[in-house]
C-alpha cells in the first residue's frame, strides 16, 4: 500500500496524527507531516487506510 | 416537541425553504429534522429576514462555499440584521475569523502555535481535574437525596469557560459575564434592548487588557501573548486587533464546545447499548467522539456574498448572507453512509464539524480534549443515567446548537 499527502490541503485538522502518530507528525502550527516515504508498513496499512478516511480536506490518499 | 419552545418575539415560519429563521426555538428544537426536508425539497433555503439570507443544505454546497473566499467573505459570520462596515476588511471585528485573505493567513499564524495539538495536551489535566471538581459537587447533592441533575447547568457550561479563562489569565468567576455576553452575541444576535455601555464585552475586554499592558503583559496568558508579540510587519499588533482575536478566542471556545459535550450526554443518556460500549471498549472512544462531533455538529458559520452570483442554481446577491450550515453537512446522505444514524465507532468520517476550508476551527484540539476528558470522566462517574424529564430538554437558538437545559437522572452508578 501506498500513501501521499498534500500539504497545499491539508488544513491542520489533525485527524490523521490523532488516528496514525505512527504514520503522521504535526509542525508547530499543527499541519501534518507524513513520517514515511511512499510505502506504508504493512501493519500500519489499516490505520494508513483510517487516515485518508478521515481527512475532512480529502489531504490523503491510498492506493493498493 | 414545540409545545415546550420557550416564549419568541420571533414571528413564527410559515415555511422553512422560503421564511427560515434559526434564530426561532423551533429551529432549535427541530433542526435535523428542518435540514432533512430541506435537502429533499429545496436544498439551498432563503429568507427575507435579516435583509436576505440563504441556507444550503447540502454537503457540496457547503464545501463549495466553504473553500471560495472570493466569492464569499467572513467580514461577518454572525447573522443578523445588520451588514458590518466595509471599512473593517480585511482584518474585520474578530481576527482571523473575519479575516478573508491575504490578511487572514498572517493573523491565523501567530495563534496556530498555541493551539497546536502539542501544546494542547498540556492543558488535559487542568481540564480533567476541572471536570472532577464538577462531578464532586454533583455526587454531594446527590448524596443529599437528589437523584437529579440538570448537567447542562451544573457540569457541561462551565469546563469549556474554567479552561479559556486561565489560557487567557481571566478570573474564572467572570463565567457567568462570559455566558452573558456569548448569549447576546451568537444566539440572539440584535434581538436586545439598549445594553448599558458599562455592560459590554468591549467594556469588559478593554478594562482587561489596559489592566494586563500596565502590568507589564509578561505572563505566560494568550492574553500577554498577543500584546507583547509581533505581527507580520515587524511591529506589535494593532489594539483593534489584540481586542478582537480576545473576543473570538472567549467567545467562540464556551458555547461552542459546551454544545458538543451536552449534546453527547444527551445522547448518551437516551442510548444504553453506547453507554455499554463506551464503558466495556476504550478503543472505540475515539471514533466515538468523532462521530459526536459528525452527528451533533453545534456550529454553523456564515459568510457574506462579495458578488452577484449562484449557489446550487439559486441567484445570490451582493451582501446576501449565507449560513454555513456545518451540522447539515454532516447529515447528508450524499456524504456519509447511514448519514442518519448514530454509529458509535464510525471508521469513514470527513464530518466537518471544525469547519473546511482556509478558517478551520483554530481551537479544534482543545474543543476535543475537553469534549473527549469531559465525557471520560462523566462516564467513568455515572455510567448509567437517563434523560429525567426530555421534554424540558431546551436548545440554543442562532448559530451555536446545543442543550441548554438538560436534567438527567443518575441511576445506579451514583452509589
């Protein structure tokens, strides 16, 4: 599974560093940060999948 | 359910897609209810009242309006009968949020660092212990032979102002002026006789912040924050600009958040099976938060229409309001699945409950750390309760929908 992320989106909800710290940091202004490069660890893959699924700016994508 | 409106000087709507008026008791104790016919029959509403107003329904067009800050300004997010000066852009009443850009993005930056999710969680065992203080008080009446507690009352209004009063360095006893002035402000806008000059938030406010600049503003409050940092030119900020961002951080972090825990527990109170679940599985909190958030939205915002133009087909005119309603976005079956159902551990949820767009809800880490602490700690207390009386049940009218009158009855747990 991969996962991207567009910070040009993104607007500081913070649902996918709540959801994945695994998957995800906040600045100090609370916008997102993806921690991995493209392939999302195979047993993060469902929490990845939580993450586009509750971006509320659709910021995340995941694709098989 | 409208038999126990309270009493309106409001006309009464004779028909929700052509007369709306949320700021009427019937809007508040119907609003689901409203939005679903509308989204069938008529999803973008109008109004003559308040000088012309429309009221979308729908998820797309909400997200529409919501993302075009060209067309739409925040110069005004409060309806009301009255259009705020031009002359107030781009910074407006309430910086950032009636703020539109280039303005907006500068002042948003200095106040994102304090709200930033980090930073937030410092504040939970204030919060916790805020709320255990409460429940304290409520379990020594109950033990006086109450079994009866309107939690609205005594427990939900009163966390989210203790928690903004000491992030601001304001005595937590000024609560009830808070209540006060957020009640004039956000739920009966302009529907008030002469207020005395001495009685006003800015009255209030100005007194507060002379207060704090002659004593050197060099505490760590947001208050000493924003009168000592420096704006994006280099200098301090305006005091126009101090005075608003204090204004929206006091009024747009009580009601709002109050709102979301009481509706919560009403809901909580009404359904066993998610009490259970909420007791017996912690992991399905957070989702279950979230989908308290979705499913009792309190905040619609509003903009005003910076040009002739059409939302969803309908012609929208230059200063014509527009209500964001947030909490019908959420309800739209377009957008979520089983969009009228509660379902306690939702795992697809975009509700927008914090808004969308460039003016997201600055304080959303600390609306849900207080909504999820003030949950916790109620549950963890008295597991099991049940609605007293739930006609009494009475909603906030205008643009911040939650109860304000909510008794329960706690049962068993108590002991």
């Amino acid at each position: 599974m991969r996962i991207t992320y567009d910070r040009d989106v993104c607007q500081g909800h913070n649902r996918c560093y709540q959801l994945a710290p695994e998957l995800f940091d906040v600045d100090d202004e609370g916008y997102a940060v993806l921690l991995v490069t493209g392939e999302v660890p195979a047993e993060l893959e469902k929490k990845a999948q939580l993450c586009a699924d509750n971006c509320p700016e659709f910021a995340i994508e995941v694709t098989e | 359910m409208t038999d126990t409106v309270p009493e309106t000087k409001r006309p009464p709507v004779e028909d929700w897609a052509t007369d709306f008026d949320h700021t009427h008791p019937d809007y508040a104790a119907n609003a689901p209810e409203i939005w679903d016919d509308l989204r069938e029959r008529c999803p973008v509403a109008h109004t003559e009242r308040f000088g012309g107003a429309w009221l979308p329904t729908k998820a797309a067009d909400v997200r529409a309006i919501a993302e075009d800050t060209d067309r739409f300004t925040s110069r005004s997010i409060i309806v009301n009968d009255f259009r705020p000066d031009p002359e107030l852009a781009p910074r407006g009443f309430a910086p950032p949020i009636t703020s539109d850009p280039p303005f907006h993005q500068e002042a948003r930056r200095l106040l994102l660092p304090p709200f930033s999710p980090k930073v937030i969680a410092e504040w939970e065992p204030m919060a916790r212990e805020t709320c255990r203080q409460l429940l304290d008080q409520i379990e020594a009446d109950l033990r006086d032979g109450q079994d009866i507690t309107d939690a609205a009352v005594t427990y939900t209004q009163h966390i989210p102002v203790r928690v903004i009063a000491k992030m601001l360095g304001l005595p937590e006893e000024d609560g009830d002026k808070f209540r006060v002035f957020i009640h004039r402000i956000l739920e009966t806008p302009g529907q008030h006789d002469e207020i005395g000059p001495d009685e006003t938030l800015v009255a209030y406010l100005s007194e507060k912040i002379r207060e704090r600049r002659e004593s050197g503003a060099d505490g760590d409050d947001l208050i000493s924050y924003l009168l000592t940092v420096e704006g994006p030119d280099g200098n301090p900020l305006s005091d126009e600009h101090v005075f608003g961002t204090i204004a929206l951080l006091l009024i747009a972090g009580i009601d709002t958040t109050w709102s979301a825990i009481g509706a919560s527990l009403w809901h909580l109170a009404q359904h066993p099976d998610d009490r259970r679940r909420w007791v017996e599985d912690p992991g399905v909190r957070i989702f279950a938060i979230e989908e308290f958030l979705r499913f009792y939205a309190p905040v619609t915002m509003a903009r005003l229409a910076a040009e002739d133009t059409e939302v969803g087909g309908c012609p929208v005119k230059k200063e014509d309001w527009l209500l964001l309603s947030f909490p019908s976005y959420n309800r739209d079956p377009e957008a979520f699945e089983q969009a009228d159902e509660f379902v306690i551990d939702r795992a697809r949820n975009r509700h927008s409950a914090f808004g969308l767009g460039i003016h997201r809800c600055l304080g959303s880490n600390l609306a849900r750390l207080e909504l999820t602490v003030a949950v916790e700690e109620w549950m963890a207390r008295f597991p099991d309760f049940e609605l007293s009386d739930p006609e009494t049940v009475r909603w906030s009218t205008g643009q911040v929908r939650g109860p304000r009158c909510l008794p329960v009855r706690i049962l068993d747990g108590a002991s």
